[in-house]
C-alpha cells in the first residue's frame, strides 16, 4: 500500500535563541516548498503546553502523517515531541528531529543569513528523512517468574531470598553438597569478631532458604547446559556423580559462583611444610580450634597480588588483621607479625588496625620489589624480611607463617561463561557490563551477576549484591516482559550468504542462528546500534529509523546544494552529539560547514554511507563517536574505528583523498573539542 | 493508600535506586535538596579505573529518570517532618523557592546573561569557577531550568551591583518586576518564568518505604593544613576536578589560580589530615582518594605528558576491579609515587610556586620539593545535612556523620525504622559502582518492605 506521506514541519523561535539569528519565517516558508509537506508552522516555545496542544490540532486538521519538529535537541527534548505525536495520533517513529538551536543559532551567533541557510538544509534533510520513515513500535518479550541462581553462597543465597520473597520461584544449584560457599571455610567475619562466628550466619541464611517455599535447592549438583535467553532458558541440570539430568525452564538467572584461594603452590616453601599455610587454611584452623600453641607468627600479605599480572586481592588487609587477632587473643604472649606493602583499612577497619596495635600485634613493610624469604633453618622456619622504613634486613623466626593470597574465579567458570555468552577476565571473574553503571549486570538481558564471582569482596558487599542482582533480575519477572524501544535492527534473509558477522559481532548476543546459521533478531534483545548493519557485506540487514535509505537520503539533500564546502558528519546519539550541544550551551562560535547527521552509534555508520558522501561531492566527512571506552553499545566505538581504517584505504582506491575523512572522539563534556575539529576541518580542508 | 517509596539524594545512588524502583512499577518521589539531581557524579570529569567521562554516562540516566512515568522528581526540596502511621510514612516536605516557574522555564539562558552581576561558585571557587545571580546549576541539570540565588531576592546583593534589592516593598508583594534585568530579559524572551515573588511550597506524601541515598562530601581542609587556606596554587582534589574538566571553568585547562598558567609540576598529597581530630581533617582512610589522584594525574598526562607528576602517599589503596591496573598504567605515564609524610608547604612570594617539605619514609631522609600547583587528598566526609535528616526520620549517625545500619552483618542497609534504607555515600566513603550496587539492593529491600505492610 502506497501511502500518502503528509508531512508537517514545526519550527521553533525559542523566544529569540533560535529567531535572534535564524530568519524562522524564511525558513518556514522554504519548509513549505519541500516535496510531501503540507503544513510548515513557526512556534515561539515549540514546547510550551499551548503550542504543543496547536500542534496536535494542525496534526489531525491537515491529515499529518510525518512530523520534523526544527528547535533544540533530541537528547533532551526529543521524548516531549514522540509523546505529543503520538497523543495526536501519528506513531511517535514517524517524529523526525532536527536541531537548529544547539547546532546553528547558538554557534554561528554572528552569521544570520549562514545559519538561516544552514538551518534550512537541516530541515531539508530531515523531512528528506521523515518522507522514508516507517512506523515502529516497543517489542516485548514474555516473561514468567522462574529464576536460576547459580552459587549457594552468600550471594546466591541472597538473591534467592529476594526473588522467592515476591512469590517468584528461585531455583539454586550448588555444586557442593551444602550452601554456603567460601564461607564455610571462615571462622569469623572480619567486620566483628567473635560475635558472629561465620557457622552461624550461613546456617542461619542456609535454613531460610532451605524453609522457603518458593525456593527449591539443588546441592551437590552441576550446570550441564543453558540455552536461550531472557524468558526462554533450558538449563539442564546434573547431579554430581551418577544420578541422570534433568531439564528446568526459566525466565532469568543470576550469576553467583563466588572465588578460590589461589594457592602459592612451590611459593614460600608452602606445599613442602606445613607450618606454611593460606589465610582460608588458617581460618579452618582457627574454627576447629587447630591452632596449636604457637610462640611466634609471621602473616605475609599481598601474595601474589598486585604484581604484573594481578590487581589488589581488596580484603587480604582486613583479612590478615582479623586473623592476628584472632590469633593474639588465644596466644597473648605469642609473637604476631603482619609483613605488608600498603595497608588498606578503610573507615572502621581502621579501628581494628587501632586494636591489633594496641593488643601487640606487629607491622613491618616490605617493599614492593623485594618480596620476603621463608627458609628453614635447623627444621626452624625462619622469614628473611627486609623493613622499609627501618632500611635493614631482619631474620624473623617463626612456627607458623601465613600468606594472604590472592584469588581467582571458581573453576566453573569457564563453562559457565560458554553457556551464557558473557565474558570473564584472566582471573577467571566475570565481566560485568559497565565498571561504573552496570556492576550487577551482563550486556544480555535478564542475566545479573553479584557477589565474588564478579571480584573478590566482603561478607556485607556479597550479600548487598546478592540482594541487588535479585533487583535487577525481578524487573522483567514482574512486568512480565521486557521491552526494546523499536529501534531495533530486521534483517532480510533473501540476501543473506550465512556469513555468521552479524551474530557473532552483536554486542548483546541479540541474534540467533538455526541449523543452517540462518540469523534472526530476537526483537526484544535488540539496542538498535546498527554495528550488524553497516558490517553485513550482503546489506541485508535494516535499522528501523536509520534505515540505509533514511541516511542516506539525509546525505544526498544536505549535498543537494555547494556539496564541496560541505562536511557530512555522523554524530552518535550519545556522547558526540553530546559534544555538540555542550558546544551550543557554551556558545562556542564556529563554522557552519557542517550537516550532521545524528545515528545511535558510530558503529551504525557504514562504509556506502561515507562513500556516498564523496560520491555526492562531499568537501569532508566526519565520524563522531563516544571517547573511549565509553559507548553506550559496549564497543560500538571501537568497531567503528577499524571501520574508518578500512573506509580510508577504500577511498584512497576510489580516488578520493583519505585524508578527507575524519573522526573524533569526543565526551559529552566536549565542547570545545568538537568545535576546535570544526575549525581544524575546514582549515586543512581549504573551506570558506 | 500509596505504595511509593520515596529515595531521599538524586546523586547517582537515588538515581539508580529511583530507576529500579520505577521500572519495578512503583511510583518515587526522587527528591534531592539541590536545584538538579546529578550529585558529585555530575561534577566529575572522569570516574575511574577506565577514565569513562563523567556526565556522558550520567545525564543519559538524569533524563531517563527525568522522563520515566512512575518518577516525580522534587529539587530544591527539603524532608521536614515524617511521622510513621500504621506502618506508613506521612512526609512533610519543603521545596524552596527557585524564584522561577519550572513550568515555563526553558532554560534558554537569556536571564543568564542579562544578569549583571558574577559571583565565586560555590565548588569552584578557588580555580576561578564564577556563575551569575541567576543560573543553571550545570549544563545538563535536571529539570533543566535556572534558579535565582536567594541572596539577590533578600537584597544582600545590592551593593555587589544586583539590579534589585533596594525597594521599599519586599519581593514578595510583587507581581511583577520593572527594575530586574532577569525578569526583563525573560519577557522579552516571550516568556513570564522568573518570579521573584515565589514562596516555598509544602507537600504531603504518603509512601511506604523510604531510602536515604544522601551521599557524600568531600572535605574542605580546614584552616592552613598544608597551606590551603594561605596560598592559592593550593587546591584539593574536587576542584583540580573541576579544572581539568572540560566542561568546567577554565574549559579544561590546567591553569593555577594565581596566574592563569598551565602548570607544569604538579604534586598530590594523599590523606591530607588524616588522622587529625574530627572537625580539623578527615580521622579515617576515604577509601577513594588514592584512585582519584591516580586518575587525576593520568588525565593531566594525556593533557601534557610534559607536566611533571608526583604524588605523595603512605598506603596505596587500589582495592577494586582494576584499580591497581590502573594505578600501574600512571606509573607506566611517568607519574612518580613517592612514599613520604609531608609536613610543611612554603610558598614563594614572587614566583607563587610552592616548596613542600617531606620525610622521605623509605629513605628516612628529609626533602623537598618545588610545584607550582599543589592538590591535597582531603578526603571523604559524611553529609553535614546527614544531622537534621537524622533526627527528622528518627534515625541514628555513627560517630563519623554516617547513617547506622541495623546490623552490617544481618541487615545491611537496613535501619533500626523498619522501611526505612540507606545506599551509596550515606552509608560511608564509596566508590561510584558500589554506589550503584547498594541502591539497586536498598531498592530491592524498600519494595519488598511494600509487599509486607500491603494495607
């Protein structure tokens, strides 16, 4: 069906922010000359409630079926226009936004007449675009409330709590007989002392979970395989030894297998006596009252951490201060020494530093590159450590050394990572989706991580992440769906060669494959970067609402006039056009050569888009992209810089000067660098 | 009968409990004291250990908040008054006057410039950071829209050159303004936003559940420590931030406050006034500031690997992910890491470049050392607002300033008020992601306490 596009172009004074320097009655005038628009209407504040009211009026009085709203910028204002479209009757992805303010008024203050024109190519290119939009729409995906914890420890035991305490059902697989994990190894917690013995807070967590109706245990058993994704997992699950598997379904998982003590094997002669021994070893000890009368201890930290190869073990301080006084406060008149690089006691861990002091306990620091010795002499231990802050070489004897280790992830790790798609590091912990903003999540959906399995940390952390993965993993369980806003990316398989780029490069393993390695989106996965797109070599795959037809458009009217004092830049959603704005707020003055074009990603921008740039005449083409590492796509960025590299050598084959293509990477806060690139680019590329 | 939770601080804590709460499908009163939700983290340049920028991670999630159905978001609002009631929270709440209709502010900036008068920022006021009488808290603050300093409304303003102030009739009697500048330029622009005239507003809610994500402060080194209140190449760690932040004053450039010249040698010193008395420094380890230095020091090299590096410190604390990863990449950038107790800065008068006398601790020898800029790890502090809030919900401070949980090992983030929880800086010194993890748990604990006092 044929539809009649009817387009209506709205655009915005902003008091006198844009209309002070853009002739908005000119420009006006010019929208209304475009091809498919029937309505073009100035507003003084587009996005007052009046205007927005007239604006649903003019929709339904002309039939509007496109709408290109001209004033400020989609980062900010853009949900305001989709919500006012849509209440008017037009799907809010037929809205296409073009900004005037940020992009022309504010940064090219002292040329009106080149930034009315600039303004009118901006509006030119997006009803360019709007004439191709599709309607979309939020794809959602059902979702029951089954939930996997793999790891009974702390961790997992609390994740379990919070999800059956909704009336959700949790399923916990351990693989050891009992729940507990790494804490059934402790004696106590390090935060209290003798007050809470650690028995005691995983029995008493251990006999909820095992009393909770909604939870069902399955100890002594092991992960054979997951497959699907968010709403749709088959775990299979084996008990250890010879009982048969057997098949569960569930709708999300939490991922909780806690760490190990790497062993200092052939380290500090631990291994061959047995008066060395780890911290775990040392807290076994100290449970079953095994330490037997000791005169004389000498606890080493930080073995094996924060060397080339490994960070700080982040609980090995408190650990060994914890174990010293234990250890002091059975023995008062033994000798306890904490040989140490930096300790790191923060808040009221630093009270027990305060304590281990006053009680006797002794520190000494090594230096970072000279590591003590334990020897034996005569069958006598003896630890060879050089003081720091003394500046000499002490002989220390002693009957018991302790070395605080550094640790690794479980050894499940590696099959559980295949399983679910998600990644670990050379430590064996999983990486989580963002350091900062996502530390309980996975890039894919409906997969949460917490506790030790994602790094080393206490007691209290665990279970304060335990809780918080039963959060994030509880969202969809109780909407009972999860949802992607409709962009998101269709692929066309009458092309498609089963390359098998598209589902391996996916950042959120948003693409299955059948038998035959068909691909196929699964909707609901799907972030909309576009990187499968602009990569699949047979262009069969689609980005609703930057379809390579809508971009392209956009290119071939902003290139339409003057193509060779042009610049085409490809702005990503996110930190770039960021950038641009920051440099618009901070009215940074600059040319106006350039027509941007805003895309989610840089990762979305393809090859064919740059080169049809050229093509069309093209002074210059720019590719702006989130400041690494930063991307809200994970490694968008990255791909889209080896892409431009390829691009480069592509162009120099074509003809084309290589050094006319750019790239910046810029933050939100990037102002001034995206207006100095502007400069930059018009200087060396000889424009006026 | 209400279900809401209502989360007390918009840093990135309230922000993330907020989120998961709505998403959840439960409404939130998000409700922070300050003119925009964004805390620290919408001051930061970078956050470490992967040098990420600060706002281009942070406002994506401002605006989502901003526009998520189930989320009211109330700045410039104070929590006055809670009275438990069957298991419910009746709240009084105060939203002081922004002297602005936020309903039709557009925050254009038109006020901004009309105002004739420039004040010290608050934050940045010793690296030269100014703001106008009436402004935006930071480009991208949340509602986006400006506020008129109280101080200009009241009169104190006046002789500082404030357009208003000396009339016989107070503001408040007014309607309109024939002799403010703002107010001029607003109509002008079309727009009738600034008000002078405006009251504070209470507010009753209802919620259920309550979560305390007020956040925390960095301290301001008290008196001369280290020269801070004497010399101004003497700075700390929040505003050498803001310095090297490109969306701060100096627009990113690393200059000293004295001359405006970019500064070639710079130190740190780490746990400047640790271990002095409470009210005098900061008595305990902040956990965070060694990792902010770090990533200070790299950002300055990747401005001017020329600039000379050193940082002063006892004990290194690279604790989490990454951390000592990242400390070894400042190393591997020519940082120098000096293990040292500095006791004395001197500055000289003509050159304005300071002397900093140390005991070198592996050396045991006394040194020193010329900068020209000097920033001092003054370390992480409790919320001063923690005190009243405190005693409005009925809750106990650790001796520090910090929210006590009920019990750390048991019941953490719980509080001796059944419904009510704590995340992110109001529980302690705390890192950004850890922040992020406790307000996802503080969410889950306020929602489950809704399921049980369902009336």
């Amino acid at each position: 069906m044929v539809e009649n596009i009817r387009i209506g172009v709205f655009v915005c004074d902003c008091g006198s922010n844009i209309a002070g320097v853009v002739n908005v009655p000119d420009v006006v005038d010019y929208a209304r000359g475009l091809d498919h628009v029937v309505l073009a209407d100035e507003g003084r504040w587009s996005c007052s409630v009046d205007y927005l009211s007239k604006m649903q009026d003019l929709i339904k009085e002309h039939q509007i079926n496109r709408v290109v709203v001209a004033s400020c910028t989609p980062r900010t204002h853009e949900p305001l226009f989709k919500r006012t479209v849509k209440e008017a009757g037009v799907n809010p992805y037929l809205l296409e936004f073009v900004s005037i303010r940020e992009q022309v008024s504010w940064v090219h203050m002292q040329e009106p007449e080149i930034a009315t024109e600039k303004a009118k190519d901006l509006v030119k290119m997006g009803v360019a675009k709007a004439a191709l939009l599709e309607e979309g729409q939020e794809i959602r995906l059902p979702v029951k409330t089954d939930c996997l914890i793999i790891g009974g420890g702390m961790a997992g035991m609390s994740a379990a709590l919070n999800v059956a305490d909704q009336g959700f059902n949790a399923v916990l697989v351990e693989k050891e007989p009992q729940l507990g994990g790494i804490m059934n190894q402790l004696c106590f917690i390090s935060h209290d002392h003798y007050k809470s013995p650690a028995a005691i807070l995983v029995e008493s967590k251990a006999a909820q979970v095992h009393a909770h109706p909604n939870v069902t245990v399955y100890t002594d058993t092991h992960l054979e395989t997951v497959e699907g994704y968010i709403g749709n997992y088959r775990v299979t699950l084996k008990p250890n030894g010879d009982g048969s598997s057997g098949n569960i379904d569930v709708s999300t998982v939490v991922v909780a297998t806690g760490m190990q003590e790497l062993e200092p094997e052939g380290q500090f002669l631990y291994g061959d006596d047995p008066r060395v021994v780890t911290q775990l070893q040392l807290d076994r000890m100290l449970r079953d009252k095994a330490v037997q009368d000791v005169k004389s201890v000498v606890i080493i930290n930080c073995v094996n951490s924060k060397n080339e190869t490994r960070g700080c073990c982040s609980i090995g301080c408190h650990t060994s201060v914890k174990n010293a006084i234990a250890l002091k406060t059975l023995h008062k008149n033994a000798s306890v020494q904490i040989l140490y690089r930096d300790l790191s006691m923060v808040k009221e861990e630093g009270d027990a530093l305060e304590k281990a002091k006053k009680i006797g306990i002794k520190f000494l620091r090594f230096p970072d590159d000279r590591y003590p010795v334990v020897a034996t002499e005569n069958k006598n231990l003896i630890v060879q450590v050089f003081d720091l802050l003394i500046g000499k070489e002490f002989k220390l004897p002693a009957d018991l050394v302790v070395l605080t280790t550094a640790f690794k992830g479980d050894e499940t790790v590696e099959h559980i990572k295949g399983l679910l798609k998600v990644s670990s590091n050379a430590d064996g912990f999983f990486q989580e989706s963002h350091v900062k903003l996502g530390p309980l999540e996975f890039p894919a959906d409906g997969i949460s991580l917490c506790g030790c399995a994602k790094a080393p940390m206490t007691f209290k952390e665990s279970c304060e992440a335990g809780t918080g993965a039963a959060m994030k993993v509880s969202i969809p369980m109780k909407r009972g769906y999860v949802e992607a806003e409709g962009i998101v990316a269709d692929i066309d398989l009458a092309n498609c060669n089963q390359c098998s780029i598209c589902w391996k490069r996916c950042p959120y393993s948003a693409i299955k494959v059948d038998a035959e390695k068909n691909p196929e989106v699964i909707k609901a996965l799907c972030k909309g970067c576009g990187l499968c797109a602009a990569d699949c070599p047979k262009e069969c795959i689609s980005i609703v609402h930057y379809s390579d037809e809508q971009v392209m458009a956009q290119v071939e009217a902003a290139l339409e006039d003057d193509p060779d004092r042009k610049i085409i830049g490809f702005v990503c959603h996110w930190c770039a056009l960021g950038g641009v704005d920051m440099a618009g707020v901070s009215r940074l003055q600059y040319p106006s050569n350039a027509r941007l074009i805003r895309v989610m990603c840089s990762a979305r921008v393809s090859i064919k888009m740059m080169q049809h740039a050229f093509d069309l005449g093209a002074a210059g083409v720019l590719v702006a992209g989130c400041e690494f590492p930063t991307c809200h796509y994970i490694t968008g960025n990255y791909a889209a810089e080896k892409r431009i590299k390829r691009t480069k050598s592509k162009l120099a084959k074509a003809g084309y000067d290589p050094e006319r293509l750019w790239n910046i990477w810029c933050s939100a806060a990037d102002g001034p660098k995206f207006a100095g690139t502007m400069r930059e680019m018009v200087k060396e590329l000889n424009l006026k | 009968m209400s279900d809401a939770i209502l989360v007390i601080g918009g840093g990135i804590a309230g922000i993330n409990c907020a989120m998961n709460v709505a998403k959840y499908g439960t409404k939130v009163y998000l409700v922070d004291d300050t003119a925009s939700i964004g805390g620290m983290m919408a001051r930061l340049d970078k956050t470490f250990p992967t040098n990420d920028c600060s706002i281009c991670i942070e406002a994506p999630q401002m605006y989502d908040v901003d526009n998520h159905e189930n989320i009211k978001i109330l700045t410039n609002t104070e929590v006055r008054k809670v009275k438990k009631v069957n298991g419910e929270f009746q709240v009084r709440l105060v939203t002081k006057p922004k002297f602005v209709d936020e309903e039709k502010c557009t925050g254009c900036g038109a006020c901004v410039e009309a105002c004739p008068v420039s004040v010290p920022d608050e934050m940045d006021g010793k690296i030269g950071g100014k703001r106008k009488l009436v402004s935006m808290a930071f480009p991208q603050a949340v509602p986006n829209v400006v506020s008129v300093d109280p101080a200009c409304r009241h009169g104190e303003m006046r002789k500082a050159g404030a357009c208003i102030g000396d009339c016989k009739v107070d503001c408040s009697q007014c309607r309109e303004c024939p002799i403010a500048l703002c107010v001029m330029a607003c109509e002008k622009e079309g727009k009738k936003a600034i008000t002078h005239w405006q009251s504070s507003k209470n507010m009753k809610i209802d919620v259920k559940s309550i979560v305390v994500a007020t956040g925390i402060t960095d301290a301001k080194p008290v008196g001369d420590l280290l020269g801070y209140d004497v010399y101004k190449n003497v700075i700390t760690n929040a505003q050498f931030e803001r310095l090297m932040n490109a969306g701060g004053p100096t627009a990113g450039e690393i200059i000293r406050p004295s001359d405006s010249k970019h500064a070639k040698k710079i130190a740190w010193i780490q746990c400047a006034g640790r271990g002095l008395a409470e009210g005098k420094g900061t008595p305990y380890c902040s956990k965070i500031c060694c990792m902010i230095s770090t990533k200070q020091t790299i950002i300055t090299k990747e401005h001017d690997p020329a600039v000379e590096t050193t940082v002063f410190y006892n004990d290194l604390k690279a604790y989490g992910k990454g951390f000592w990863e990242f400390y070894r990449k400042a190393v591997d950038n020519g940082v120098d890491y000096v293990r040292a107790r500095p006791y004395e800065v001197f500055e000289d008068p003509e050159t304005k470049n300071l002397t900093l006398k140390y005991e070198d601790l592996e050396s045991g020898e006394l040194e020193i050392k010329e900068v020209e800029l000097l920033v001092l790890a003054s370390g992480i502090i409790s919320n001063k607002r923690n005190k009243k809030l405190a005693k409005v919900l009925k809750l106990e401070l650790d001796h520090l300033g910090f929210f006590k949980e009920k019990n750390p090992l048991t019941a953490p983030l719980e509080t001796k008020v059944d419904g009510i929880y704590l995340c992110g800086g109001a529980t302690g010194p705390i890192d950004i992601a850890e922040s992020v993890v406790q307000a996802s748990a503080a969410a889950m604990l306020a929602l489950q306490n809704n399921l049980q006092v369902k009336s």
